[in-house]
C-alpha cells in the first residue's frame, strides 16, 4: 500500500496539534496531545499520506480517534474542490449520532426493574444485528417498497415524517433532513434510483426498507443517559439553546444507512475499481479503496447520487428510532414526553466553501464542527451558539455534548467521531476478558441487553476517552458543554450470545 519505506515521523506544533510531512504535497493537519499521538500506528500514518497525496486533494487532517480505515483513516477530514473519494466516505453511508432529550429526572431510572422493562420495549420495537429489520420485532412499524422509495429520495420531508409518526418538527434539528442529487434536485435521485431498481445487487430493496428504525450490529449501539451539564456560565446557556436538562435522562444512538447504504458503496467500490482495472489507472498508494472520480463526469454523478439516496435513508433510521424510543419510555413510563436535541452525521462528503471556493468535504470518522456565527447556521436553533457536537465515548466513561470554538477552523471545522479504537476487533477477543468485561460494567451499575457485553465493543477496545477530550479542547476545537452517563445499553447481542 506504502508508496514510501521510511518510518513516518510527526513533528509536534504544540501541545495537541502535529503535522505530518508528505514527500510531494504540503503537511497534514494533527490533532492530538503526544499520548493520542502514540495511538497512531504506521499503517495509519501511511493511509493518511496516501490520502493527501491523491489526485485533486487539497487537505487531509488526521483527528485524535483515527485507525486504520478505507483507504483513508477512519477519523480523518480529506478535502477535493476537483475530485469525490467513496473510501473516505465508507461503506456505512451517513453513520451518524442523535440525542434525545426526555423530561425524566435521574432518578425514574434508578431502578433496575425499570430499566429492564425499557431495555424489552425498545428491543420489541428497534432491532439489533445484521440483517435484522423490523419483521424481527413484535411492535414493528410498517415499512413498504413505496414508502421506502419516497424516503430514500424525500429524506425526512413532512410527508415521510407523517407516515412513520416522526415529530415533523424534527427534521429542524438535523444537521441535514435531506440531500439531494448530484445536480442539486430530487429528480436526479429519483432517476438514479429507477436505474439501481433494475441492477442486481438492488434485487433486495425491499427487504434493506425493512432495516428502517433499527440499529445493526458493530459499533452501532443506543444508550440510555443521564445528563450533567458542565458547571461554567457558558456551558450552561449553551446547554439552554441545545434543550439539555441536567440530571435528566436521555437517549444517545449511533447508526448509519445499514444494508441499503452498504449495498450502494460496495457496489460504487466494485463499479469505479472494474474501471481503474480496465483504464490502467494508477491507484494512489496503490490502495483500491483510494478509487476516485473527476467531479462532472458521469462516475461521480452516480457516487453522489447513491451517497444521497443513502444518506437520506441514514436520516429517517434515526429520525424513526427516536420516534420508538420514545414511544418504549411512554409505554414503561406514562406521560413521558421528549425532544430531538440533535442528528449529526460522522461518514459523509458535502460541499462546503473552503478558502472561498466550493469544495468537497470528506469527513470519514469525523463530525462537522461550526461555532457560533458560522455563515452555514444562518437561519438554524443554533446560528448564535454553535451546533452540538455528539461525541461517543465508551458506557464505562461516558460520552459528551461539546460546540465548537472558533479554533474549529485549522481543522477545517471538523472534529473526531468518538473515542476512536485502539484494539482491533480480532486482538480485543484474543486479548480481553469476557468475565472482567461484564463485572466492570456492572460495578457501574449500567445494564445491557446482552448475556455477555461484546468482547470487541469493551470499553478496553477504545482509546482514553479523557485525553481524546483533552485534545479536542487543548487544540482549542471545541468546548465541553455536558456528559453523558450511561444506565443502559442496547447493542448487537447475537453475537454476544453465540
């Protein structure tokens, strides 16, 4: 993969931030204290430099959760005013966070019976697992072939939103409620989708609109929070205009586009590789995950169209999982009332303006990050305050709401996506203990719906969440606004139970 030999070395430019030298392009940007910086392997590096030297790539900026990923790291903003890169997308298009904010004090969740009971009625309504969709769930909403069309190009327009029993309203606090095609209008993705219908591996269209309000498997995962909000006077009004209430419960998910956006990169992937293979093209860092297509040709306008289709299917999975999370906590807790505080998404290439001119934004594993006063919220809840950043942690140490600081702009307005991991899958099994794995989690009095917790998905398996932080403010990207503490977590237990 490495088109150099010599070991990677970063250069330190103060306390939380790097660079990264290249041999033919300018250095890429480093977010990380020396502890976090350590946690970046060789291979990571290297993607990283691949990445920043491919065609029409103008920045690459590598945050404190990056590992090794497609093509790009995962954890890392790459930028192309000429150029659209599905690897630094990925194959889970637009996988992104939403919080829930619920009127529930703290304390009608001390009860561990309680949070049994809730723990059964989300599982009877949201599915976990591959393949899983909501015919594997007695309180399923139904989700038709015509239905699934209307939403994948719609997104969450007020007639989607009807039909599923979405709050129409909050389609407002999504980062984005719909994307449109590759020329900017809805028509693009309704011919585009008319052309997938007919391919084979879109044979099963169908059955992914049946995937709609669940949460798949891997890292994926719902959470159940209490909320503290940092003590200074910022940090407080802030949480004001985000909705958080402090020391109330609420309700963290982390979810993509599941099989239907799977399906659409892989099958992007298999396309534009076939035509690197046919043409000769030389691959950058020799890595067919780095595939790639000149904006206005007809490669990208199918990459961007299918991104959208995903992407818009991302949106209503999570806009209708909240709708039945909230409905799990109505029936186990009458009167319980609830509001979306966000939807942001972390595996997504937009266009945005850079250095004054359009350009597209990668952000693989990265989650965008605009302060207060950013020309792009004009006319949103959040134009005077910075958006929320939802960062995921780990349920042992908790998760955390920040904004960002006008700092946010040498890292192209972006931020890490969470902890990031610093086990792989495989080495986490081999190396973890399962028994150590449960009494810990236990010790913190936080439940889960499966017999054994994931070995692969321990806290363990995560970088240091508090030095992931740490970074993040030290660089001064952002602020902490509050944390999130888990009582209970909703994971893929089919696995956790072989």
């Amino acid at each position: 993969m490495s088109a150099q030999s010599a070991p990677v070395r970063l250069i330190p430019t103060g306390e939380a931030t790097a660079m990264l030298p290249t041999a033919t392009t300018k250095p890429i940007t480093v977010i990380g204290t020396q502890a976090i910086r350590e946690t970046f392997d060789e291979v990571c590096l290297q993607q990283a430099i691949n990445s920043m030297q491919a065609p029409g790539v103008t920045d690459v900026i590598l945050n404190p959760d990056a590992h090794l990923g497609y093509g790009a790291p995962v954890g890392c903003v790459m930028i192309s005013p000429t150029h659209i890169y599905p690897g630094p997308v990925g194959v889970d298009i637009k996988c992104s966070m939403s919080l829930l904010q619920l009127d529930l004090p703290a304390e009608a969740v001390d009860d561990r019976k309680t949070r049994r009971a809730l723990i059964s009625a989300i599982c009877q309504r949201t599915p976990t697992g591959a393949g899983k969709g909501q015919r594997n769930v007695t309180k399923s909403r139904s989700v038709n072939r015509t239905l699934g069309k209307q939403l994948v190009v719609e997104g969450a327009s007020q007639s989607v939103c009807e039909q599923l029993g979405i709050p129409s309203e909050w389609a407002e606090y999504c980062e984005d409620a719909f994307h449109v095609g590759h020329d900017e209008s809805q028509s693009a993705l309704e011919a585009r989708l008319d052309v997938l219908l007919e391919q084979r591996h879109m044979s099963n269209f169908s059955d992914k609109m049946s995937q709609l309000g669940s949460y798949g498997g891997g890292n994926h995962f719902g959470e159940c929070e209490v909320v503290s909000v940092d003590d200074s006077n910022l940090a407080r009004e802030v949480a004001d205009v985000f909705g958080l209430r402090d020391n109330h419960v609420a309700f963290l998910s982390h979810c993509g586009s599941r099989g239907f956006g799977h399906n659409l990169a892989s099958g992007q992937f298999k396309t534009l590789q076939a035509k690197f293979d046919r043409w000769g093209i030389p691959l950058p860092g020799r890595d067919r995950e780095l595939v790639y297509a000149p904006l206005g040709t007809s490669e990208a306008n199918d990459y961007l169209d299918d991104m959208a289709l995903g992407a818009n299917f991302a949106t209503v999975n999570h806009l209708m999982i909240n709708a039945l999370v909230l409905e799990a906590f109505q029936e186990v807790i009458p009167g319980t009332t609830g509001r979306l505080v966000y939807f942001i998404s972390h595996n997504i290439a937009k266009k945005e303006i850079v250095d004054s001119q359009p350009a597209w934004v990668h952000r693989k594993g990265a989650t965008r990050a605009y302060p207060a006063g950013h020309h792009a919220l004009r006319g949103t809840p959040f134009a005077n305050s910075g958006h929320p950043i939802l960062l995921p942690g780990n349920p042992r140490d908790g998760s955390a709401v920040m904004v960002a600081d006008a700092g946010a702009s040498k890292s192209r307005f972006s931020v890490n996506h969470g902890a990031g991991r610093v086990l792989g899958r495989r080495q986490a099994k081999r190396t973890l203990n399962q028994s150590t794995i449960d009494s810990e989690l236990d010790q913190h009095d936080i439940l889960s719906n499966c017999r054994q917790y994931p070995m692969d998905e321990a806290p363990a398996a995560y970088k240091d969440f508090e030095e992931v932080l740490r970074s993040v403010k030290t660089a001064n990207l952002a602020s902490e606004v509050a944390r999130l503490k888990a009582r209970f977590v909703i994971k893929d237990s089919s696995k956790a139970d072989d």
